[in-house]
C-alpha cells in the first residue's frame, strides 16, 4: 500500500507540515475533555520447556524499562530502551500489513483470541486450519516475575511426553484464569501505578506451525481485566500479539520492546487512544521516528544501560498541535534542552492578573480580597498533615533564636525599653495575626537590621534631645500606619513590577549572607568567653594544681583580698579559721572570699571547641538528612519522613550529645515571666502628655523613612516567595499584605512592642520545609515536585508556640545556642540554592570544559555572562557596606537603587542576553515596536501557495536534495519533498520480516 504517512524535509522555520504531522493534528485537536490514562506495558515471551508452553513475562513499562534479569530472580534497575531503528522499521512494517482491530467489544480472553483469529482468517492471513493452534498458543498460563518455576514431577514429564502429539489433549484450551490471583492483588508494585492506569500486554513468541509472522493490533472499546493476563489487576486495553517462525527470537523481541516503548510514550498513547484506522497509528510512528536521536554504534556500548535523567522535558509541548512539526527539527540544534529545561527565549518579567494598576480606589486591595476568601477554608484543612509538624518545629526555633537575639541587640540599643520579652510577645502577636488575616500566609514576619539600627539612632537622638523615646516612637508609628494605607490605597505595589531577577537575587543573597556570618560571628565570639587552653601542656601535668587558700593566709603570702561576697548578715558571721578550705569548691571558695592559687585554677574545658562541634554537626547532619531522600537505603516513605524532618532530627541528636557530655556550653535563656524588660514603663503606651505637640506633625519625616523600608522589605521578601518557580496555586496578595503590616505597625507601636516585616530568609525555609512531591513515581522516574502545601496552620503554630514560649522555658533551656546557631547557618546557605546569581559566581572558579550545561551559557557569550555577574557582585559589596555602618538606615533606598542600575543595564546589554540571564523589564512602548514589527512580517509573507509549500533546491539542505538515482524512497525522514510519490506495491526499501 502507499506509504500515507512518509515524512518531508522542511527548511526551518518554514510553515510545511508533513503529512504525518498534518494526521496528527486532526486526531490530537479533537477535544474530548478526557485525559489519556497512564499505561502500564507487560512484555511476555513464550516459553517451551519440552512439550509445555507458558508466558513468562520478561519486561515492563510504567515509563522506563525494566527487564527480568538473567538469573530470573530479579528486576533490572529502570533504565531508558534504547530501541535498533531496524526494529521500529519492522513495527511499522508489521502495523501495516497485520490485522488492526480498534474498539473491539472485549470481555474475556477466549472470546478476545477468538475474535483476533477470526479477523486474521477473514483478511486471508491465515490458513482456518491455524485457529485451534493459534488459540490454544494464546491461552497458555502466564507465569509473573513474582511467581516461582513451575516444577514438574518425572510423572508429568511423562505425561507431556505420551501426549506431544496432540498437543490440545494434554492441556485444556483455556489455561488461563478469569479472575486475578493473589499474587496479583498483593503486589506492592501497584504503588508505583496511578490509579486510572490501563494496561497494555505485548505477546511475542516463536511457533513451529506459522511460516510468516502472525501479527495483530488490539485496541478494546473499554479497558477489561483479563484475570491472569497482567502482573497487577490493571485492566487491559491495547494487546500487540506477534507469533513467527523459529529463528528470529531476537528480531521478534526488539520488535515486541519498541511497541511497548511506544505505548507508553506521551504523544503516541493519545494517537492510540484516538485512532480511527490503521493510517493514524503508522503516522503515530512515523512522528516517533522524527524524534528518535540515532546514537553511532562505534561511539557507545549498546549493553550500558541509560540512567532515567533527573527531568524529563514536559510532555505537553510535545502534545501541542502547534509544536507537533517543530519537533522534528529540535535535534542537533539549539533547541534541545539539556537537564529538561525549557530552551524557549524566556518571557517578559510578568506577574500576571494578579498584580496590575486598577486605578480605582483600593481596587488591588479588593482584588486580593476576592482572590482569597474562596481558599480561606483550604488554608486551614490543607494544614493536617505530617509534613506540617516538621515545618512547625524548624521555623518556631528559627523565630525564637532570631526573637532572642534581636530582642537581646534592641534591648542594649534602647536601654531596655524593648528587650527579649518584648520581642516574644510582638513576635507572637504580629506573626499570628498576619497569619490569620495575611494575603500571603507563607511569609513569616520577623524584625531586621535596618530597624535595629533606626531603633537605635532614634533612642539616642531622643535621650539627646530629652524627649520621651516610646511617645515619639508610637506617633512614627501612627504616620506609618498611615503611609502604607496610602500606598495600598493607590495600588503603589504595582512598582514591584519593575523588580526583576537582578534586584531580586541581590535582596535575597545580601539576606542570606547576612545569616550566614551572624551565625560564624556567633560562634567566633564564643572563643573570648570560652578560650582554648593553649598554655597546656600534658606532661607537666603533676604541676598543675589550685588551692583554696583562707583570706588570713592569703593576706600573710601577699595577696589582696577583697570583702566576702557573702551578705553581712549576723547568720553569716562565724569563724572562717575552722572551715576546710581545701575541700571547698571554686564558687565556694569565691563566696566566701577564699583566694584561688595555682595553675589549673584558670583552667576551663575547651568548651569553644565542643560549641564548634555541636555548631557544624548540627549544619551538616541536616544536609546529609535533607538529601536522604535521594538516598538508596529504606523503603521511599521512611526516606521521605526522614528528609522531613531532618532539622528537628540534628537538633535531638545534638541537643543529647550535649546532655550527655554534660559540659557547660551556652544554653538558650528564655524569659520566664510575662513582664516588661524596664520595670518603669507598662504594655500601653499613651500618646499624649511627654512631649511638644509639634512632635506629632514632625514624627511624619522619619516615618517616611520607615515606610519606605517597610514597603521595600515587606514586597521584595513577597516577590521572592511568590516565585512562578514555587508553582503557588492560591495566588499571592501584595496590597493585602502590606495593608496588616500598616496595622500591626500601629498596634506594636500602642504596646512598645518591635516592628515587623517580612523575614526573607525564614519565609524561605518555611516554603522550603512546606513542599510536595509526587507520591506514585514510575520506576526510575524522579518524584516531580508539585508546589507547597499553601496554608495558615503551620504559621499560626509557630507564632502561638512562640508566645507560649515563656511557659515553655523548663524544656527550651536545654537546647545549646550553638545548636541553633547551626539552624541559622542552615537557613542561610539553604536559601542560596536555585539563586541563578550565586550559580553564576561559581562559575569562575570552572575551567569552560567543567561549566554545567546551563541554558544561559548555551545562548549568551561567557565574557557576557562573567560581566553580568560582576556588576551584580559590585551591588551587592556596595549593599553589604552600607549594612556594616550607620548607613544601614538607608539601605531600602539603596534597593531602588538596584532597581536604576538594572535600567542602567539596558544599554550595557542587548535585549536578548538580558532575556537569559534577567528579566525583561515591562515596556509597554517597547511591547508596541514588537508587534508593529510582526504585523510588518506578516504582510510582507509571500501569498503564493507555492512559496509556502516548496523551497528552490538549491535551499535545501544537502541530506533534503532529491537522489538522482532513485525515483522513490520510502521511510519518515529521509523522503525529499520534491521526491515523486511512492506507487502502491512492495519496495525494496521496506523491511519485511
């Protein structure tokens, strides 16, 4: 017959469809609103053992190919097929000349075989006489991997022996059950397939009454479960069948692998499900074919087996009827995507229907309000789950480490006007109200550096000045409050449009630093309260002593002694002549105003030392446990719970070293009472009484200054967390947002408690500890990340344990600060990954041949991508500067800046480079000269039918010219266009079995 669906050489970029594709298109644009099921492919071979035939099944496909080891006694790890171009030759061979029944009315396997054999008789593919060999054949026993050998007696071996002559006396023509069996309904491998799945069963075997290949297609008008047909209860829906002749085992097991391959593949399954004959299969091959990549076979060990890759590109591109010709042109061009990623030039920097200048009054406000009361109840329920107890835990002792220690640094700024428990209580109070009310739930707010500083220099100018520090401080407050109801108002968040990866990196990476050297700073500064004994030395050992030395002894040899730090009262007064100084302890000895004497007194345990150990053991055991996931070991769930909760797991660990040691390293100190710091001042601040009136109107200055770091800090730490990357479904709230930080600001300054935004780096790891990953995985395939678990429980828990924290004092002072600061250096480095800026830092440390295959480095030169990344380190050691001085109180102006030099970038970069490596800023008039563009191409397009559909000759590419000698060839991909068409009969070209 005519080859229907031969494929045609294009030029690129040219709009020629091959006949192939044009096919498909028909059959993928029909729009029946059902997804294609999953397919499970089983591949049984027939087995003779003497006189016995069974099938035994030998691989299958979830998505990647697993085999039945030689042995027999195991799977094969899943690996790609790699799949002999001659064998899918053969298939296509094979589809078209054997029988191809479509919808087929099946309920059981007899009367399927029946109905198969039927079709080949009446096609005049077989003799009649075949059909009670074929069907008995067809009906044999199938034996599963899970299943054991059949072991026969010598009596059985007899019995086949006496009855090899009539073969269908010794075995009933049905052989094999209706129903699954138990072996199938227990198999644990179910897991691995989704629910919906269907199966599709591939038969291959040799038989001696056939002298041609008996060939069939099946696909049922519903999916049936042919009882011990498949491995697990699938019910089955497609069935290839192909019995030949002896002596082509391997041809007919290469032939059996590529339509399996097939059948699971993503395009050709829909083409299955949807074909109407047999043309719409061939031409369902004839696209796979266009695809396949052809590997030199001097070049690579067909034995070696293809690891699965880590992304798989998507399938939809593959499925879309826009994309279907453009496919075929992808191979050896800059199209192919290394590691899966999307080669396509990048979008413009949008944010989509969510975030737009309404121009009515609060109309994004309102927006947000409608995007998200119909998820509200969502956001509670979504919050039970397992994974949610982790993420509590880890981000509760990143908020109270971070409370501790800015409460500890704000309390010395302001004299303890606020102070540790002040923290708490506004940590507790601002983060669950956020939570609760937030567009954005997943940002957790904390305090940050600039405030610290503002603190600061407000509290000393104030003590200057003599004005009260907590009236002028609550009516900076108030006018903030106002401000940001004013930007909300007049949708001002709109700006963070024009924030794009370039200032977003540099916010987020200067953060992440900033962690990571607090934490080192942290551990550094524990070397001057817990020196290491250098001065040591272990053979002079029997020198090192201390004694407690009686004050009148003391005196007598020479030494000052001060006045016992005993209290001078008359219980107290006894006489220190008859004590035993010498089995007094060290503190004892100091109380009672004794001298310490000797070498050893200044002794301490290296407790720097062991701080480092429980510091860096604490970072570098949750890496390990975090990637455990990828590990080998256990059973998927285990390594699952396993990564879950691997901080909290370090921290235990860690925190029973330290117990068990018993040494005396720094411990987390918890306040203990709920009550101010500064024993002088309540929890409400009155706004009026202490100072000038005219303080109120001029307060509105500074407060500028402190909206504008609100406004900065809250919506960057937004963007960041609002990612497309983090496949966010419930969508993000900008104007909500920042309309509760304006009202906590109000209410923490009524209560002198701190103030608060979002906090970049913890809002982070909460995502980070919150994300989803597919359950079911076919063999091989990697878990496919599914988004994060978008809900308000866990921030909520975290915020409410951390105002309950006072009450928990008893338990969290055992945990080590080091610990935590561990959590903290964690946190810091956890956040750099994905940052495309940090990738791009390292890459100057690797020599071209060793660089990642990134898709930046594939479309901008690297002197390019080195100069980017340059000006990018130049911004950020300018930020990091600022932040290091008084200048700090200025660094949200510092991030406008950013947002002028990346605009400054425009003229350093072309579009295109920037399109990789950042952002498109949105230009409306620069969006206008695109199109004005396209509209000018499009009516300069030739009109002809013939331009559209031919090219000169001497255009085409060598491979496309036309052979001289060969008036014909047949086969996708190699057919010129201007080669005449095939008649109808055989060809030397084909390949016949």
């Amino acid at each position: 017959m005519q080859d229907s669906g031969a494929s045609r050489w294009t030029l690129p970029g040219s709009h020629i469809v091959s006949p192939a594709a044009e096919r498909l298109r028909h059959i993928l644009g029909e729009d029946d609103n059902t997804p294609t099921p999953t397919i499970f492919t089983e591949m049984d071979t027939l087995q003779h053992d003497g006189d016995e035939l069974e099938w035994k099944e030998s691989a299958r496909w979830v998505k990647f190919e697993e085999k039945v080891e030689e042995g027999g006694e195991r799977w094969s790890k899943p690996h790609v097929s790699t799949l002999t171009l001659h064998s899918l030759f053969e298939l296509r061979t094979c589809l078209q000349t054997g029988s191809i029944l479509l919808d087929l009315e099946g309920y059981s396997l007899p009367q399927i075989v029946d109905d198969i054999v039927d079709r080949q008789i009446t096609d005049g593919l077989i003799a009649p006489d075949l059909k009670e060999k074929i069907s008995f054949v067809l009906l044999r026993k199938h034996r599963h991997q899970t299943k054991k050998p059949i072991h026969r007696s010598l009596a059985d071996i007899g019995k086949s022996s006496n009855a090899a002559s009539n073969p269908a006396q010794s075995r009933s023509m049905n052989d094999i059950s209706d129903t699954p069996s138990t072996d199938q309904l227990k198999n644990k491998f179910m897991k691995k397939i989704p629910r919906d799945a269907e199966a599709s069963n591939v038969l291959i075997g040799e038989v001696d009454f056939l002298d041609k290949p008996f060939v069939s297609f099946v696909r049922l008008a519903q999916a049936t479960t042919l009882g011990g047909l498949t491995e697990v209860p699938v019910p089955t829906r497609f069935l290839f069948i192909l019995l030949g002749p002896h002596g082509k085992t391997k041809s007919y097991n290469e032939i059996g692998r590529a339509i399996a391959t097939l059948m699971v593949d993503d395009l050709f399954s829909d083409v299955a499900y949807k074909a109407r004959d047999r043309d719409d299969l061939i031409a369902g091959v004839d696209e796979f074919l266009d695809e396949v990549i052809v590997l030199p076979p001097g070049e690579w060990d067909p034995k070696i087996r293809i690891e699965p890759p880590k992304k798989v590109p998507s399938a939809e591109m593959r499925k879309s009827v826009m994309n279907l010709n453009e496919l075929g042109q992808m191979n050896g061009s800059a199209s192919g995507a290394a590691g899966g990623e999307d080669e396509e030039l990048p979008a413009p920097h949008e944010l989509g229907e969510e975030l737009k200048f309404t121009g009515r009054f609060a109309g994004g406000l309102w927006l947000d309000i409608k995007r998200k009361i119909p998820w509200y109840c969502s956001d509670i329920y979504d919050g039970f789950h397992i994974q949610s107890i982790s993420a509590v835990l880890f981000i509760y002792l990143g908020c109270i480490t971070n409370a501790i220690t800015f409460g500890g640094l704000l309390g010395d700024a302001t004299d303890n006007y606020q102070g540790v428990m002040e923290s708490f209580l506004g940590t507790a109070l601002a983060g669950t109200v956020f939570c609760v009310f937030g567009g954005q739930p997943l940002i957790i707010l904390s305090s940050t550096g600039p405030i610290l500083i503002f603190e600061k220099l407000l509290y000393d100018f104030s003590k200057s000045s003599g004005i009260d520090y907590m009236e002028l401080r609550l009516w900076i407050g108030l006018h903030s409050c106002l401000q940001c109801f004013l930007l909300v108002i007049t949708d001002a968040s709109y700006i963070i449009k024009y924030m794009t990866r370039f200032t977003e990196e540099g916010f987020s990476s200067l953060i992440s630093f900033i962690f990571i050297s607090d934490a080192i700073k942290k551990m550094v500064g524990a070397l001057k309260y817990y020196p290491i004994n250098r001065g040591f030395k272990p053979d002079f050992i029997t020198g090192y002593k201390c004694d407690c030395i009686a004050p009148d002894q003391a005196s007598g040899l020479g030494y000052n002694i001060s006045a016992p730090l005993a209290d001078d009262n008359m219980t107290l007064l006894f006489n220190l002549t008859d004590m035993d100084w010498s089995q007094m302890s060290k503190k004892e000895c100091v109380k009672y105003g004794g001298m310490l004497v000797g070498k050893a007194c200044k002794y301490v345990p290296d407790l720097a030392l062991m701080s480092f150990i429980l510091f860096f053991g604490t970072y570098s055991m949750t890496v390990s446990l975090k990637k455990f996931k990828f590990s080998r070991y256990f059973p998927t769930k285990v390594r699952s719970l396993i990564s879950d909760f691997s901080i909290i797991i370090s921290i235990l660990v860690f925190c029973g070293l330290d117990c068990l040691l018993g040494l005396e390293t720094p411990k987390l100190n918890v306040p203990t009472e709920l009550k101010p710091t500064r024993p002088d001042r309540g929890w409400l601040v009155m706004p009026f009484g202490k100072n000038p009136w005219w303080w109120y109107l001029a307060s509105s200055i500074p407060a500028l200054l402190v909206t504008i770091l609100i406004f900065m800090d809250q919506q960057i730490s937004a963007v960041i967390v609002n990612r497309k990357e983090n496949k966010l479904k419930k969508g993000c709230g900008y104007h909500l947002d920042l309309f509760w930080v304006g009202v906590l600001m109000a209410l923490c300054s009524f209560m002198g408690l701190p103030w608060y935004v979002a906090a970049t780096v913890i809002s982070i790891a909460h995502i980070d500890s919150l994300k989803m990953e597919s359950e079911s995985s076919a063999p091989g395939e990697q878990p496919q990340f599914l988004g994060v678990r978008e809900q308000r429980l866990t921030g909520i828990l975290v915020f409410v344990l951390t105002g309950l924290s006072v009450f928990l004092a008893p338990v969290l002072q055992f945990i080590p600060m080091p610990v935590l600061y561990g959590v903290f250096l964690y946190m810091g480095v956890a956040s750099l990954s994905g940052i495309q800026f940090w990738e791009r830092i390292k890459l100057y440390l690797m020599p071209p041949k060793h660089q990642p295959d990134f898709s930046f480095l594939r479309h901008v030169p690297l002197r390019r991508v080195h100069l980017f990344t340059l000006v990018q380190i130049l911004c950020l050691a300018v930020l990091w500067i600022l932040k290091s001085t008084f200048l700090a109180i200025i660094f949200p102006v510092m991030i406008l800046g950013l947002m002028v030099v990346r605009k400054l970038l425009d003229l350093m970069f072309s579009q295109h480079d920037l399109a990789w490596l950042d952002d498109i800023l949105p230009d409306k008039d620069q969006k206008k000269k695109e199109d004005d563009k396209k509209k000018k191409k499009k009516g300069a397009e030739p009109e002809s039918d013939e331009e559209h559909h031919s090219a000169p000759e001497d255009l085409l590419p060598p491979l496309a010219q036309p052979f001289p000698d060969e008036p014909c060839l047949r086969g996708p991909s190699i057919t010129p266009a201007s080669t005449p068409a095939c008649a109808p009969g055989p060809h030397p070209c084909e390949v016949r079995l």
